[in-house]
C-alpha cells in the first residue's frame, strides 16, 4: 500500500496533425499513480503555448470541452505529487516562463540538491519567483539561459543543476525530455504512429498503442522540432554512475511497466519468491496488502506453496480525496482505504506480503486490524529491506528520526506492529530479484550510501532526530 509517495509522472508528444492534448491526457492519466495532487497539460499551436492545470486528479482536473480547446502540434503533461514546496495551484506543473520572446513550460520529477545555492544566485540576477519548487529554478534556469535555442539553454541548465530529474520542456516550437546524468527516475522514449512521444513509464507508452523505442539515457537530452525531427545529446558529469533509484522497482511504478528491460511484476514475483526462501513460515493463506503487495505475495505463494488468497479489499475508487474526513472518520484510520475479508482470514494463519514499512504505524494498524478480524497469527513479510535513511531524491520518506527502522531492531519493531513474525527481503535477495547488478542503482535509502553528493546543510536537515521547521530545499 501507499506508505510512500512519489514526486510526479511527466509526459511529452511531438505530432503535427494528431490530437495532442489528447494524447496527452492518456499518457498522464498512465501515470496518475506518480502524483494525485495535481495535473497539468500546456500545448503549442503555431507558436503559442498555451496551459491548463489545476490540483486535482487527472479526470478531474481535464474535461472534453477543455481538451477540444488545446489543440497543437506538440504538448507536454505532468501529474504531480509535492516534494518540496508546498500543495497549491502556483506549484502545480507544468510551470511557464517567457523565455527570448517565446513561452516555455515544464514538468519535473525528481528532486535537485542544490536549489538553494541556484536559487539564490538568480535571485541576485534579478529573477523573480513565485513558488516555492526546484521545478522553478529549473525553469528560470532555461528561461535566462539567454544564448542560444532551447536545446542550448537545457544543456547549460543541466550542467549546474544537481540531483534527481527527469523532466520535459516546451518551446512554441520544440519539445525536450531530459533525465539527470545518474538516471535516477526513470523517462522513456517511444513512438506514436512515428511521432515521438516522452514518459516517465512504459505504461504512458501502452495506453496510446505507442511503440516503446528505448530509455532516455541518463544524462541524455532528446529534442523534437519540425525542421530537424528528432535529435540527441549528451550531458556527462564526471564521476556519475547509473542510479536508478530501486523503490521503482519494488513499489512505486507500475507493474505493467518495463525498466531497465526488466518487467515489474516479473521483478516483484521474484522479491516474493526470495522473501519466501529467506523466512518460510508454516501459515495457511498467503494475503498481499493492495495493490502494491500483490506480486510479491504471488510469488511468495508460489515458491511456499501457501495458498494465495484476498484478504483485504481496497477502496479502488478513491485514490485521494480533497474532503478531509472528519474527527470521528478519521479515527476509521485504515479502515477507510482497507477492509479485511473476515470470512476469509478468521482462525488463519497469515503471511501478510506488503512492500515496505516507513513510520509504523499504518503497519501497527494493520496488523491489528486483521487480529480484530480473527486472524490467528500474521507473519508479516516485507518486500524491501528496512528503510534506514531518507531519500533525497524525489520521494516523500521522512527524516530519519521518524523512519521506524533507523531507529529500532527488527525484533523491536516486529513487536511495535504486533506481528507474530517479521521479515525484510535482504539487500542481496532485493539485488537478486531485479536480475540486474547493484552498479545500476540508487540503494541510498537502505544503505546510507548516497551516488549524488547531498550539501551538508540539506542533508542535516533530513537527518534530523528531532522534529523541527521544514527543511529546504
Ligand atoms: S534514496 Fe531510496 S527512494 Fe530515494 S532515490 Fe535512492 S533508492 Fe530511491
């Protein structure tokens, strides 16, 4: 289940004569599982960009008569779920800046580590801004990057910017999809009938009928105009390494989606066959925590031999609302997102199969609530190892103090949440079910071993073991 939160989905299509805002519109509702906070299209018409965002789910935000509206010849999207900044329409994505006379717009994912730094010295250039987001100082970036076309302007923009980010910019004339020289979050390149199109996943790809074509390489710029079609080049950062960051292999993107040639479901299965060769347990039914946990507890199923079965159902038709439950609802806790199948799981043995355990205490929740249900023991596995310091690049963790496993053993936690057993995949059962070596990944949130260097400042913030003010950037 969602204990963590990712920060955004982008999206970009370069299609004279097609219906781009459309196509668009598909893509991100793809990759509405990357942010539900708010969603943005801007499309170019002969020139003219022009925006639509608001917060809100994608089929929320967008209606017929708005996307008959925006017709174009390229469009970029984004949905958006806040890292830094604050949740408000002035944050919402994608972001506009007026650039040498033309307009650009941008959507990011990922999170830099020196927006401070960068911030501060357009500032002292005169630049004004509006938000609060990294995704701004990458945009007046771009935007006062005076010299020369976009492409140019990207190119010396990624050269200072550091940190996480997989992002597509508009011109009024060009679309450009760049990815950080680690590759840290992921951007695909695929094709619709011939025209290039841009996403985070291979799913914004699937729902279009769009051919994947490759990965955008880390460190890659790839630019689309009329004059020139589709064109390529290459940013290197010395000392930059792959590091694509492994929670989109073990939670946070879909399991439809390839990476790395790898599919996620087949990945996850195999992170539940390893839990299930790590930590057997004698148990009569084997439950996933949906929907995240359902590959991993089918793999667990498979390997033990345990029967799989439901034993929670998920509200499927809210993902977020903006209605605040009030005092008394709020107390239904999990009970408002999870229901147990009590006919199901009454006097069983359980192995709960989820995919991480962050704070706690939606776990301790859990956990009770399927003891209140009359299971008779619940032998938690989890498909990540404990999450022991914070993530600095993209994702929505915690500081370390409020990380449950920074701070207790696992036999301590295990009796936090009430479980009758515990078991975190290990590292090398987590490296071993991606099919692929460690040298590819970001791992920094299991191991404090970190591929970009984070500022000491930032980094204190988020390593904090008292609660205090909000951290920049
Ligand atoms: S620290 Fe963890 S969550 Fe953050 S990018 Fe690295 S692997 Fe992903």
């Amino acid at each position: 289940m969602s204990h963590l939160r990712d920060a955004c989905g982008v999206f970009g299509v370069f299609a004279p004569g097609h219906d781009v805002a459309r196509i668009a519109y598909f893509g991100l509702f793809a990759l509405q599982h990357r942010g539900q906070e708010s969603a943005g299209i801007a499309v170019a018409d002969e020139g003219q960009v022009t925006v639509i965002k608001d917060l809100g789910l994608v089929s929320q935000v967008f209606n017929e008569r708005m996307l008959t509206s925006l017709s174009g010849q390229h469009a970029i999207g984004h949905v958006r779920y806040s890292t830094t900044g604050s949740t408000g329409w002035h944050n919402s994505q994608p972001l506009v800046r007026s650039r040498n006379g033309d307009v650009i717009a941008l959507g990011h994912n990922g999170n830099l580590v020196n927006t401070t730094q960068l911030r501060d010295e357009l500032l002292s250039r005169g630049v004004k801004f509006s938000g609060t987001t990294d995704t701004e100082v990458i945009t007046a970036l771009i935007a006062h990057e005076a010299q020369g076309d976009l492409l140019g302007a990207v190119r010396t923009a990624v050269g200072k910017i550091r940190g996480a980010f997989s992002a597509t910019v508009m011109s009024g004339k060009a679309l450009v999809g760049f990815r950080d020289p680690y590759g840290v979050r992921p951007l695909v390149l695929g094709r619709y009938d011939g025209h290039p199109v841009i996403s985070s996943e291979t799913a914004g790809l699937d729902i279009l009928g769009a051919q994947f074509e490759r990965e955008i390489a880390p460190g890659e710029i790839v630019i689309a105009d009329a004059e020139h079609g589709l064109r390529s080049v290459r940013v290197e950062l010395e000392g930059a390494r792959p590091a694509l960051c492994i929670f989109e292999f073990i939670y946070f993107a879909r399991p439809d989606s390839t990476m790395v040639g790898r599919n996620l479901h087949q990945a996850r299965q195999a992170m539940g066959r390893h839990l299930a060769l790590e930590a057997p347990v004698e148990a009569d039914l084997v439950v996933p925590v949906p929907d995240t946990g359902i590959p991993a507890a089918i793999g667990y199923s498979s390997a033990s031999g345990i029967p799989y079965t439901e034993g929670l159902i998920k509200n499927r038709y809210v993902h977020r609302t903006f209605i605040q439950p009030d005092d008394d609802l709020r107390k239904r806790g999990i009970h408002m997102k999870l229901n147990p199948l009590t006919a199901v799981i009454k006097g069983k043995r359980l192995v709960v199969v989820d995919d991480s355990i962050v704070r706690g205490n939606t776990t301790t929740k859990l956990v009770e609530m399927l003891f209140g249900a009359g299971a008779a023991e619940v032998h938690l596995r989890i498909s990540a190892p404990p999450i022991k310091w914070p993530c600095f690049y993209g994702i929505d963790m915690a500081t370390r103090a409020e990380l449950i496993a920074a701070n207790l053993s696992v036999e301590d936690i295990r009796r936090k949440v009430g479980a009758t057993t515990l078991h975190y995949l290990t590292l090398d059962g987590l490296q071993a079910s991606t099919g692929l070596p460690e040298t590819q990944f970001c791992r920094a949130c299991f191991t404090g071993d970190y591929p970009i260097a984070v500022p000491e400042e930032y980094a204190m913030c988020k390593m904090r073991f008292e609660k205090g003010a909000a951290c920049e950037p």
